[in-house]
C-alpha cells in the first residue's frame, strides 16, 4: 500500500473514532456553537468597541467561538486524547504494529485539522444566517492563512501538552486549567476593553489572543486591505515552532508507569 493510501485509510479511521465518541463530539463540535448562542444571547448584539470604532456583538463573538472551536479540535482534543492512549498502553501498542508511527500521526492531525475547518465553516454560516454577520470576502485569504497557522500550531501544542500530563484521569483538568484562563485573558469571551490591564498583559504572551485578534480583523467588516495581522500570525507560528521542538523531545509512547 502506497504511502498516500497508508494516510487515509488511517485519517478515515480516526473520522469513525471522533465521531463515535459522544463526549468529544459535544465537547469539541457543540460546545463551541452552544457558547455563541449563549454570548449574543446575553450580552445582546448590540455594539462593541474594537480599534477605535464598533462593530456588533455578534461580529465581535464569531470569531471569538471560532478560536475557541480551533483551539479545542487541536489543542485540547489532541492532548487529552493522546494522553488517555498512551495511559492505556494503546500507543505503545500501535508502535509495534507495522504501521509507522508518523502515519498515525498523521491521521490524529488531519482529524483535528478536518474538524477545525467543518467548525470554522459552520460558526461562519450560523453567524450570517442567524446573526448577519458578514462574510469575509476580501480578507479571506487572510482568515484563511490564519486558520492554516492557527491549525498546525494548535496540533504541536496538542503534542506538546500531552507529554507533560502525567495520568489519564488529570489529563480534562490539566488541559482546562491551561487553556481556559487564557480564553478570558485573550478577549475571546470578554472585550479586550473590559479586561484588567496586567490579564491583558499575559494574554499577549500567549498564542491564543494572537489568533483570536487575526481572525477578529478577517470578519471585521470595517477592516481595510487585505487583512493580513502578520505579527499576530508570526507569534502563534513561533509558538507552534517551539511545542514541536518540545513535542519531538518529550512525547511518550508508553504509560509513565511503564
């Protein structure tokens, strides 16, 4: 079997093994969708300041849930997942089999990456149908650029923080603690303007902000050229840099216990 094949006969199984389980689903796919409801719910979709000018709730919260949606199908899935497989020795198991460890690779990150783009297109077509909220038309090779950014940097960290969990059981509580601090701290549930000046401050540090604000100028309607944030992409691609340079030292493939 070719190379090419080996990667989507196991891209297509990690497809049946996402989605035949309820609680990634709900987690990775609904959540998201649920929290925008929830957002312009609540907060109304009336204006927000952004940049010096204002744009709906709506508009602002699309792309918030969006980086929330791809954070969760790379950062968090990949982490939690990989570290319950490696618990129960089923990583150790697949390193034995003939199957090449990177094609297995493989197909985890093209499952995370194919659920990224299905959320990424689906938050952006219920926002415009329920909420109006425009399109990116001439910005799109810029959300486009910074989901692909956004996706691989995601998938390293994922890698990355699964090998600092140390058991199955901590590895939901160990991913939440990291990651949800950062959704306040990044302006994603909360506007920027609204958020103390020393959380802002660690919000910058971290990746999250970085993509979060890429894909605000991609969807705000007001934005002018291209809408290319390259500093924001530069700094969430170092970051993806550095989890793998940290993923390739400290990724394990069996249990800590053995």
């Amino acid at each position: 079997m070719s190379i090419s094949r080996l990667i989507l006969h196991q891209f297509r199984y990690d497809q049946k093994l996402f989605w035949r389980q309820p609680e990634s689903v709900f987690f990775t796919v609904a959540l998201p969708l649920i929290f925008l409801f929830l957002f312009v719910s609540i907060f109304g979709n009336g204006t927000i300041d952004v940049g010096g000018h204002s744009i709906k709730g709506s508009t602002y919260y699309v792309p918030g849930i969006v980086t929330l949606a791809m954070v969760s199908a790379t950062v968090l899935n990949l982490a939690i997942t990989l570290t319950i497989l490696r618990e129960k020795g089923l990583l150790k198991r697949v390193r034995s089999t003939p199957l090449p460890p990177w094609i297995y690779m493989a197909g985890r990150i093209g499952t995370a990456a194919g659920v990224t783009a299905l959320l990424v297109a689906v938050v952006t077509l219920l926002g415009r149908l329920v909420y109006g909220v425009s399109v990116p038309t001439t910005t799109l090779p810029a959300l486009i650029l910074t989901v692909l950014v956004g996706t691989a940097s995601g998938c390293a960290l994922g890698f990355a923080l699964a090998a600092f969990i140390p058991s199955e059981s901590a590895a939901p509580a160990v991913t939440n603690a990291v990651i949800l601090p950062l959704y306040f701290f990044s302006g994603v549930f909360i506007p920027t303007d609204d958020i103390p000046a020393a959380m802002q401050t660690i919000g910058d540090i971290f990746p999250i902000k970085h993509l979060f604000e890429a894909l605000l100028t991609a969807f705000d309607p007001l934005t002018t050229g291209a809408g290319f944030e390259w500093l924001d992409l530069s700094i969430i691609a170092a970051w993806g840099l550095a989890a793998l340079a940290v993923a390739v030292r400290k990724f394990r493939w069996t249990p800590r216990a053995g």
